[in-house]
C-alpha cells in the first residue's frame, strides 16, 4: 500500500517540487543525514502540514519527505525508496544575517516563489510555535502534539538551537525543557519515547521523563517526531568530562563507578517496567551467528582486521557452547546505544541517562528486542576506551581502571558483575569493536586505530581484575 500522505493539496507538491533541487544540495550537507555517499535523485512527499500560512511574513512548513537515493551510483542500480525525513521549513521574503547558518536557497516556482527557504529550527518564532503547540495539546492536520498530564509547560520560554547535535536535533527552551526533533522517521512505537515513559511509571530518576510529544498519524500507524524533556541545566555529558578530566590527569573512577550504579538501576528499572525473556540455546545460536556475520562482513571490507578475525570467532563460538550445555541468560529491554555521550552529570554530580533511541542504523524492530543488559555494560566499557585513546593516554592505565570501577558499581546497584559472566561479556564487547571497526574505516579512518587496539586485546582475552 503506498503511504498516505497527511493532507493531499497542491500547493503542497507544489513546494515540494520547488524545494527538490535546493534538498538534493543541502540534505546530504546535514550532519543528521543517513544516506551519505550516494546522490539524492528526488523526493516523495509523505505528509505536508501548515503551521504558519505562506503568504505571511513568516511561513512554516511542516514535512516529512522520503528521500530516493542509489542503491549502486556506479553500476546504475535503480532507484530505491529511501529514508524519511523530517523537516520544518520556514520561508522569508529575505534571510536576516542571524540566520545565514540556516538557508536553504530561493525558491523559483510553487506558492512560495520568490521567497527564501530556510531550516525553521534556527529561528525563535518556528521554535515557539511548536512549544506552544506542545503546551496546549494542540492537533493540526495529522500532527499530534501531546502534553504529559503531571508536567506544567510554561508559556513564553526562549529558544535556543543546540548546534552540537548529530542524528537529530534539539532545541532548549529557557533552560527548562529540550525538545529532541527525530530527523529520519519511522512508523512505530519508538523507545526514545517509549522507555523514558515506562521508566517515569517506575519512578526511575535516572531518566528525565518525558513532558511531551509530537507524533504523526499515517495508515493507521503512529510515527514519532519529536519528545520534549526537562533540561538539566549546567550538566555536562559523560564524554566532555571524561575528556576534561583526563586533560588535567585527574582520575575518573570515582564518576565511572557512580556511571555504574546508574545504568543498573536503568535497567532494574526497565525490567519491572517491561517483560523479560529467557535465552537458550535456539536464541543465543541465532544471536551469535548475527556477531560472526558481521565481523565476516567487516573482515572482508576492512583488511587491517583480517588477521585477528579467526581469534575474535572464538568469542562467539564460545557463546554459543555454553547454550549448547544447558546455560541460560536474561534479556529484558536496554538503552542499546550507551556510552559517555549519553550520560548526564548534574551539576549536583548525580547521574542520568538520555537518548533511548538505539542504534539508529538499524531497524526499529530489531531496536525493541530484548538484549542481554551486558550489551550495555559492553558500550560503556568501550567508550572508555575510546576516551583514553582520544587524550592519548595509556588505556591499559586509566581506561582499565574506569572498566573495573563501573562494572563494580553496578554490582553494588544491580547485584550482579558483568565480570563474572566473561564469556557473555566478551562476546558483546568484541561485537562492538568489530562494529566500530568497519564504522570508523567507512566514516572517518583516522579513528580506525581505537577499535583496532581493542581487536588487539579481544583476541587475546586476559580476564578483568577482580
């Protein structure tokens, strides 16, 4: 069935089809666009609504366009639908200087000709309009904006655009809420909105809840847009403190064991809040075979990881034999993605998780399952390692000393070390390494030597301190 879209008016297309060529340039610029490296051949409009009227001084535009790129660009492999992305355009008779950073280009036909289109996240009167949609349980077209029913969301707060953002974007109003608009789209429940607000069921403070959401309706199915949070104001992300800290050559196992006992007490939460299952033998032989495919996959694009492929096999091999004799693991849901860029510290020094989106290469469905939690442990001890890499300092010093302590805070929340279970633990951090592996030689090689050096170590495990 094709997709409907929200509202089916010409102009609609009609903006569209102008904006066509100015996209084809400008998308593949953004940072939050997932099909680098192959042209943009056209776009298809998945739904248009309009939040401030084009003949205005201020237009606003509200879209979600799939883009259609090449399989093969070399071999001439036909187009394929592409991913959807979500876009608010804003059109000026002219772009202020303030707003340089946000131009699109002059639109030449459609109902906005002769106008500017621009991204409308960086100008504060776009940003108002969705907050205060978002205040007031606004409905507009196919667009739900929904308010949590215990939150207060205070009328005229300023915005301001964070620029540091990667495969989203956020916007911070007055320093009380943050607003995260999700840049490629999928139908479905998503957990970035779905775990925050089982989790505040919970209780868990570890995870700011949610105030708010933006979803859209199409065929029946919900597609989350965007999920508004309060703003930890003055906190600094797990990443830019480990760096800071290791710049100055203070210690940070302190901070690595507090990081410990709060991804323990996520995920103690997340299982009281959502079914969990039992893996044995049938479901760890098929997790396993999903670990040898891709280091497979990445052995035969990456060279430099040859070697230590047959050595890193065993990682899972060895997974798999203890299913074989009987042995059982829990899996419940995750954060999927974590690691110190996805940590908060207060300035209080209290720590708190964000971003539950998951990997967002991969499928949502494949986002949703249950995982063992060491898949998250496995995440955070590589960022580690990545940390002491970037300052250049010695990994087998302090990244090994940030491994052993947050592992050992979350034995003291959790009540189980990851370190005790190595042959599950091994498996998932070489998984990781070998995902970051073929990462960094596809997006920046310079980097590739980070996971090398965990290769290195993985293929020949020695075991953690106790």
């Amino acid at each position: 069935m094709p997709e409907a879209v929200i509202r089916t008016v010409p102009s609609d297309q009609g903006l569209l089809d102008s904006l066509d060529p100015l996209l084809r340039q400008w998308l593949p610029r953004q940072r939050w666009f997932a099909g680098k490296g192959r042209p943009v051949t056209g776009f298809s409009l998945v739904a248009a609504t309009e939040l401030l009227p084009a003949g205005s001084r201020l237009g606003l535009h509200h879209l979600l366009v799939r883009a259609h790129q090449q399989s093969a660009p070399a071999t001439g492999a036909p187009v394929e639908p592409g991913d959807c992305y979500q876009l608010l355009i804003g059109t000026r008779e002219a772009l202020p200087p303030r707003l340089a950073p946000a131009l699109i280009g002059r639109l030449t036909g459609g109902p906005a000709a002769g106008r500017t289109a621009y991204d409308a996240l960086y100008d504060a009167r776009p940003a108002e309009v969705l907050l205060e949609a978002l205040r007031t349980g606004a409905g507009v077209g196919g667009l739900r904006f929904e308010r949590a029913a215990d939150q207060e969301i205070r009328a005229g707060l300023v915005p301001r655009l964070m620029t540091a953002e990667q495969s989203n974007s956020s916007v911070v109003y007055g320093d009380t809420f943050i607003l995260k608009l999700l840049r490629r789209i999928v139908p479905g429940v998503n957990p970035d909105l779905e775990l925050p607000l089982a989790l505040a069921h919970e209780g868990c403070r570890r995870v700011p809840a949610p105030a708010g959401w933006m979803t859209a309706g199409l065929d029946g199915r919900t597609w989350v847009l965007g999920v508004l949070q309060p703003y930890v104001q003055g906190a600094t992300d797990g990443w830019e403190l480990a760096l800071r800290e290791l710049a100055k050559g203070e210690d940070f196992t302190a901070e690595a064991r507090a990081l410990g006992r709060t991804t323990a007490e996520v995920h103690t939460a997340l299982a009281r809040a959502l079914p969990t299952v039992t893996l044995g033998q049938e479901p760890v032989r098929q997790l396993t075979d999903g670990m040898t495919g891709r280091l497979e996959e990445a052995a035969r694009a990456v060279p430099p990881l040859r070697p230590y492929a047959p050595a890193l096999r065993t990682a899972f091999t060895a997974l798999a034999d203890l299913a074989a004799e009987g042995r059982t693991w829990t899996a419940q849901r995750v954060h999927g993605d974590l690691h110190l860029g996805q940590c908060l510290r207060s300035p209080g020094g209290e720590w708190s998780l964000i971003d539950f989106e998951g990997e967002p290469a991969k499928p949502l469905a494949e986002r949703r399952l249950p995982q063992p939690p060491v898949r998250d442990v496995a995440g955070m001890l590589r960022s580690f390692d990545y940390a002491a890499h970037s300052a250049g300092a010695a990994v087998s010093g302090w990244a090994a000393a940030c491994r052993a302590a947050y592992c050992a805070g979350y034995a003291e929340a959790g009540g189980h070390d990851p370190r005790t279970d190595p042959v599950l633990l091994r498996a998932h951090e070489t998984d990781k390494a070998v995902y970051e592996v073929l990462y960094e030689a596809r997006h920046r090689p310079d980097w590739l030597p980070v996971p090398l050096a965990a290769v290195r170590r993985l293929s020949t495990p020695e075991p953690e301190p106790a």
